[in-house]
C-alpha cells in the first residue's frame, strides 16, 4: 500500500486504476487530488475484501445524486456537487 503524503490518504497503484480498501477511504478521495475521469477499485465497504460495496468508480463533479453508500458516493469533504459513482460493480 502507498501512503501518499499530500492527502494522507492511503492507496495501491494498479495501472491505469487506483486501489481503495474500503469505502470510509473513498469518501476521504476528492478530484482535487486526481482529477476528473480518474477510476479508483474500491475493494470492500467496512473491511476490505467483503464486496459489499466494491467495484470501479469515477468520480463526477457535476453529479448531486444522494449518497446510497453503494452505486454513488459523497466525498466527506463536498458540500456541493461532486460525486463517486460506480461504474464497474465486482461480482
């Protein structure tokens, strides 16, 4: 796992992809960091590996779609628009 010092967030690399373990690291994932179109592997929701909810996501700033913990995601840090939405869910 790489710990990335500017955002203090914690991450794998996987080409062209990043890696997220759980879905509290996603939220704390902003496009300020990445940029829009950037895909982040989410690998689980509380724990890593338990696939509830995992998959590719993208992040889309002009989304305000409510934040179901699964296909769509709220930054913790957007009060705006700005949203993580699924577009690859792992089986």
């Amino acid at each position: 796992m790489a710990y990335n010092s500017v955002t203090g967030l914690n991450f794998y690399v996987q080409s062209p992809k990043l890696y997220t373990p759980t879905l509290a690291d996603l939220r704390l994932i902003t496009s300020k960091y990445y940029g829009e179109g950037v895909i982040i592997t989410l690998g689980g929701g509380a724990a890593e590996y338990d696939q509830n909810p995992s998959g590719d996501y993208r992040y889309d700033a002009a989304s305000v779609l409510a934040d179901d913990g699964d296909a769509t995601v709220l930054p913790a840090d957007n009060a705006g628009a700005g949203r993580w939405r699924q577009i690859v869910k792992s089986a």
